[in-house]
C-alpha cells in the first residue's frame, strides 16, 4: 500500500513538471492535426479513385453507346459487351428506351423490364446519370449513358436513338486502395507522431533545466544567499533572463552590501559624538566652576550640532531617489553670488578670497533646489579643506557641445587612490580628520546623486598641497 502510494504521488509530481505539460499539450495537439490532415487525405484520395472510377466507366459507357449506335443489337456488340465486362469487373446492359432489358452481359435479365432513379434520370433528359448502391452488403456504382449517334456534317451534332447502356461496379477494389493508403497514412502519422513526442520530451527538458536552476536559485535568494549565480549559456530569450537574473543577484548583494556598510558606518558615526557627550556629561561635577560647565556645555552643543548636521544629511541622502526635478533656467553667475553670500561666513577664519567666474550670460537647465545642495556641498568642503589665505574659485567653461560648471581651490588636495571612491557614502580620506573638520562623508555621495538625477558628468582633478577641481559637465544651458 505504501508503496502504491509512493508511486501515486510520483506520478502527481511528474504530471506537474513543466516538461510533462510541454510533452502533453504538444502531443495532443499534434495528435488533432496528424487525425485531421490524415482524414482530409484519405478523404481527397477516396474521392479520387471513386471519380477516377466513374470518369472510367463513363469512357467504356461511350464507346459501348457509340457501337449500338452504329451496329445495333448484333452480336458484335455482345462480344464488345462481354469483353468490357472482363476488364470492368462488372455488369453490362443494354436497354431499349422503355428500360427493356435487350443485352446482359450475364444472360438473366433479357426480355425484362427494370426501372430506378438513374434509368429514369435517362429516359426523361437522354443525359449520363449515376448513383451508390448497396448490394449484398457491397458499395455499387450504377452509371447509365444514352445512346447517340453522330450526325451532319462532319458528325458535329448527335441525335438520340434508342435506349441506353447501363453499368454496374463493385468499388470493393476502390475501398482497398484507399484502405491500403489509410494505412499507410496513419502509420506515417504514427511515426511522426512518436518522433515529434520525443523531440517536444527533449525540448520541455530543454526549456525545465534552466528553469529549475533558476527555481532552485531563488529559493537560495530567499534563504539570504545573494551572491548565487546560475550558469545558463543560452542565446535565447531565457539565456537573457538567465543573464538578467545575475544582473539582478549582484544588484541585490551590492545593495545588501550597502546597506550593511550605511548602518555600520550611521552607527560608528552616531556613536561618536553621543559617546562624547556621554564623556563630557559624566566629567561634570557638582564642584566644578561655572567657566568649567560653560566650556563642557560649549562642546556639547558643537556635538549635538555636529549630531544634528549628520541627521539631516542622512534624511536628504535617503530621499534622493524620491525626488521629482523642476527645473528651469538659471541665470548662473547670480545663482552663484547668492550662495556665496550665504556660506561665505564660514570662510571667514581661514580668510579665504571668494571668486565667481561664471559667465554672466549663461542660464543652466536644472532643479533648482538640487543644483543648490550641491554647490552648498562643494564649496563647504572647499571651506573645510581649504588653506589659511586661499582662494576658491567658481567658474564656467564651454567645451564643444558641453559647459563646465567649476569649483577649484589651492586646498590640501585629495589623494590619487582616494579620488575614485571619494563620492562614496561615508567616505572620508582621512577620518580622524574629517570629524575634527566636522564631515561625514555624507556630502559627496549627496552631489553625485543630484548629478545622476540630472543625466550629468562629474570628475575630479586634485593634487596634494596643490588644490582640487571638481567640474560638472552638462548639456542643458542656453546663453542669452
């Protein structure tokens, strides 16, 4: 019983697979087209034969007409009668107009009159007429012909005598041929049929495997497993599925891998300055001065300021992807001024000289608020990392069909191997440093978002000690 059960759900299993269902609906709908086009060939053929055979007797008919016409009832046309009989494999007679049976070709019915639809079709329109009967369970042609005699000129016109030919055929050899061919047809069928059952089994394999390697794939994605990959070497449309699917795999571990580093990296960064006001708050006693509380209190306040920066930076980061762009034309060099204004005062303890050499004519296609944050963003850290007596320089170039958007300072500069990676999140150079500076190294990985968002290019060119030049390359401006 167990084992009857065993093989019950193996069968339940199997008939799920897709290479069965792929296996059956095929076959079955090669089976209906194998029967179909097999019906309509052995149908063409039997009808084929059967007007092949009519077309034959109705031949014989005429000649054995023609003969009476001439010759009359002599015995010449007995002898033609008989010996068309031979090679007909059937019966003749020879009737007066009354349906007088006056020859046949097996001596029973002369003298007696017999009569059916197709002697009288004849007798009353002198045309050939035909029909099936069934005798002794056999399919017969009966075929009668008038009999006409050739006249006038050039025996162009036909006049009717007297009587006409009738002509019965067992079609038994007819029903053979094509029972024959029917055979033959549906064993051909049958053998196609197997072939093709066993290509579309080949095929639905074909089609399953990958499937399965694909199934079995994301259940490891739904396990936790991102790094999984499937190796599908096809051209075809699952082959870029396959291909797709991989793409998607590494997507998804690189994302997972983000976001493991962005809460390791938000919690080292939070750690930090709540770790310091921790340490400043349990350094406070009862006893210290009032300067002491004020100086603990000031640091505090730059932490939680410091906290708060990083916050905001945080929120703005997480909502880039949200961000819907209106854009309009702007007029660069006073955006620039009005910026400058802005943020200038943080420059004041470095006594950094500010220059805005962006063409006055020129108005950039942007989000306004997003090409904001992103100037704000490069300036403050031309600020943080600027020198004491040094410049920063804001400027626009054409070149070809494209305008540079320029921030260059004579700063500390940035490292070769740091500059590919420095518009990562939380990236910094140096880390001890950029805290002490007040960065995250959120700010960065904020512009290059904006810069995405617009479908413009950003690149960096820096030396240490000598300064660095970040220049934006976009499309979109007009000069007015």
């Amino acid at each position: 019983m167990g084992s009857w059960l065993l093989f019950q759900e193996g069968c339940h299993l199997s008939m799920k697979r897709l290479s069965f269902r792929f296996t059956m609906v095929f076959g079955i709908m090669v089976f209906i087209s194998c029967v179909i086009v097999d019906s309509l060939l052995i149908f063409t053929y039997y009808k084929k034969e059967l007007k092949q055979l009519e077309d034959n007797i109705q031949k014989n008919g005429n000649i054995i007409a023609s003969f009476r016409a001439y010759y009359g009832d002599s015995l010449e046309l007995m002898d033609l009668v008989n010996r068309y009989e031979e090679n007909m494999s059937g019966r003749i007679l020879i009737l007066n107009d009354d349906g007088e049976v006056i020859i046949d070709s097996q001596d029973i019915l002369v003298g007696e009159l017999i009569s059916n639809k197709e002697i009288r079709k004849t007798q009353e329109t002198k045309t050939m007429a035909s029909g099936y009967y069934y005798s002794n369970g056999k399919k017969m042609l009966m075929m009668t012909i008038p009999v006409f005699q050739p006249v006038g000129t050039y025996y162009r016109e036909l006049n009717y005598r007297d009587g006409m030919v009738l002509i019965s055929v067992y079609v038994q050899d007819v029903i053979e041929n094509v029972w024959d061919y029917g055979k033959k047809v549906l064993e051909f069928s049958l053998i196609i049929w197997i072939a093709i059952i066993i290509l579309s089994c080949w095929a639905g394999y074909y089609v399953e495997k990958p499937v399965k390697k694909l199934i079995d794939a994301s259940k490891r994605i739904l396990e936790g497993d991102l790094k999984v990959q499937v190796n599908i070497d096809r051209k075809d449309e699952i082959g870029i599925l396959a291909k797709t699917f991989n793409q998607m795999c590494r997507q998804l571990d690189f994302i997972e891998s983000n976001r493991r580093t962005f809460i390791s990296n938000v919690s080292h960064e939070l750690k930090t300055p709540l770790a310091s006001i921790q340490a400043l708050i349990e350094s406070l006693d009862e006893n210290d001065s009032i300067e002491t509380y004020q100086e603990y209190l000031a640091d505090i306040s730059k932490e939680v300021n410091r906290l708060s920066k990083l916050v905001q930076s945080l929120l703005t980061a997480s909502r880039l992807e949200e961000i819907k762009l209106d854009k309009e034309y702007i007029p660069i060099k006073d955006f620039v001024n009005e910026i400058i204004k802005q943020i200038s005062a943080l420059s004041r303890d470095k006594k950094i000289e500010w220059y805005n050499e962006c063409d006055e004519n020129i108005e950039i296609l942007a989000d306004r608020n997003g090409l904001k944050e992103v100037m704000i963003n490069l300036m403050d850290n031309s600020i943080r990392y600027g020198k004491e007596n040094g410049f920063i320089k804001i400027y626009t170039q054409k070149e070809d069909s494209y305008l540079i958007l320029g921030v260059a300072d004579n700063g500390i500069g940035i490292p070769e191997e740091s500059q590919e990676h420095i518009f990562d999140n939380f990236y910094t150079v140096n880390r001890s440093r950029a805290r002490k500076q007040g960065g995250s190294g959120v700010g960065l990985y904020i512009v290059k978002k904006i810069i995405d968002l617009h479908r413009w290019e950003i690149k960096i060119e820096s030396d240490i000690d000598q300064g660095t030049d970040i220049q934006i390359f976009l499309k979109d401006f007009r000069v007015v």
